[in-house]
C-alpha cells in the first residue's frame, strides 16, 4: 500500500536565501533519485503562488510503499536535508498523507467509528 509525504516550507530565513536556494535543489536531486531508484513512486515540488510566502513558499509531495515512505525517517540524507530546511527557511516541517487504497481506508475507518460511538 502506498502513502505520501508532503514536505513544506516558508520563506528562507534572513540571509539564508542563497542556501535555501541550494538546499531546494539538492532535495530536488534527492527525491527525483529516491524514484529513479525505484525507492519512491512519484515526486513532484510546487512553488505557491499566492498566499502568505513568510509561512509557505512551497512543498514537495513524495509517495511510495509505506516502508519505503516511513524508512526515510532513518534515513540519515532525508533527516540532514530536514535539519538543513529548518534551519534556512521559516516553518519547514513535513505531514504524513494518505493516497490512493489508503483514503478508502481511512474513510472506511471514520465511518465504523461513528457507528462506534453511535453517531
């Protein structure tokens, strides 16, 4: 079963915006060779165009098998690359996401839960 990650961040710290610049392309390079090698199933970054940019400028949305998704997290490049962005750009943080058999589920789930509880 697949599930996603989305990765995201504000607007670089004052004086970091060279390094946040590089940053962005070395996880660019990261995640678009985690799928080459077959580790990820879909990568992709996105940059907002409106809104506030000081709490978010953008976010990459990765998916991949679970374990695939959940052993990033030991993964020491991954937790470099999340150290790095929390230290160069404001509110740099990321969310677990449910996608494709997993929304089912999890939709499933919720409506068990309200017969549970008699709702």
């Amino acid at each position: 079963m697949e599930t996603g990650m989305l990765i995201r961040w504000g607007a670089p710290r004052q004086g970091r915006e060279e390094e946040s610049l590089d940053l962005f392309r070395q996880c660019d390079e990261y995640y678009r060779g985690l799928v080459a090698d077959g580790k990820l199933t879909f990568y992709e970054p996105f940059l907002l165009g409106s809104g506030d940019s000081e709490v978010e400028s953008g976010f990459f949305i990765i998916k991949g098998e679970v374990a695939g998704i959940f052993g990033l997290l030991d993964d020491q490049k991954f937790r470099n690359l999340m150290t790095q962005g929390s230290i160069l750009t404001e509110h740099y943080r990321f969310d677990m996401l449910a996608v494709g058999e997993s929304v089912d589920r999890g939709l499933d789930e919720y409506r068990q839960a309200l017969t549970a509880v008699g709702v």
